[in-house]
C-alpha cells in the first residue's frame, strides 16, 4: 500500500518536485500532483522511482503520464527511471488538491465537492453540480461520462452552457 507524498529526503524530494510538474495529458492544467496522481518518489543506487495511481484501473493516460515523468527525470540527469503503478489503495478524488480543483473550475470543468466515501468522517450529500461558468446550481446531467470516463456531462440551465464535472470518487 502507498501512502507517502512529498518526502522528506532532499534527493527524493527533487525527484518529486520534477516528477510533480508533469501536466495530466486528460486535463493539461494540472499537474499529475494536482491530481494526487504521484504517490511516491524515491532515489535509488540506479537512478530514481515513481510511484502513480491512475485515476481508474483503466485510465488510457496513465501509459502517457509514465512516459512523460521517464523523460522528464531522464532530461534532470538520472539513467535509470522506474515509474510503476498501483492500484491500491485506490485513487479517490480526495487526494486532488484545493489549487487543483480551482484550477478545473477556471479550466471550465466543475471540479468535485463532496468527500469521498473512502475519506474519514461524514460524507456530505451532493445535491447540485455548481456551473464553472456561471456558479449557479440549476444544473442537470446531460451523460454519466463526459469527455473522459472520470467525467460527467451536464448542461447548465442558467448560462445554457455545457460542462464537464470532474466526477467524486
């Protein structure tokens, strides 16, 4: 199970911090930080190690996001880059963070606003999906997915303009 973040170690950290600036191909104004996609970062005799967890167990960037975070590290000077997945435990939309959600919105994407049943404590009912545009909440779900499966599709009736709502998991 992975839970570290940014650590602590100035070498790992600077493996982080390079590995943190790789955009999510999905959605390129976050970062695969912003996303609380990188997991782990680690200096070994070799080189260095990534860690990321894909937004789904399918998630068609995660191939990209790995490629990119290899090129990046290699371009910073370390030979040898291993950047491995997992699944477990499972990503949730919990780990995002605040400067990523207000990224999303300015971007045009409704980001999510409840906690996710895996996070601790009461998980907050979400009755609306606010407009990024407008703010208003008369919104409805036009699709369950929208232009990626970690997004849904709505329509605001107030502005009338569609959006993608990043959706809670």
């Amino acid at each position: 199970m992975v839970t570290e973040l940014r650590p602590a170690d100035p070498a790992a950290a600077r493996v982080w911090d390079i590995a943190a600036q790789v955009p999510d191909p999905e959605v390129p104004v976050l970062t695969i930080e912003d996303l609380g996609v990188l997991r782990a970062a680690r200096v070994t005799d070799s080189g260095a190690e990534v860690v990321l967890t894909p937004t789904y167990s399918g998630c068609p960037a995660i191939d990209q996001m790995r490629d990119d975070v290899t090129a990046r590290l290699r371009e910073a000077g370390y030979a040898q880059v291993d950047v491995s997945t997992t699944l477990s435990p499972a990503w949730t939309t919990d780990w995002m963070s605040e400067a990523g959600k207000r990224k999303l919105e300015e971007y045009g994407i409704a980001p999510p606003h409840v906690r996710s049943a895996l996070g601790e404590g009461p998980v907050r009912l979400q009755l609306a999906v606010k407009c990024p545009r407008c703010h208003s909440t008369r919104t409805r779900e036009v699709a369950r997915f929208g232009s990626t499966a970690c997004k849904a599709l709505y329509e605001c009736q107030a502005c009338l303009e569609p959006f993608d709502y990043f959706k809670a998991h």
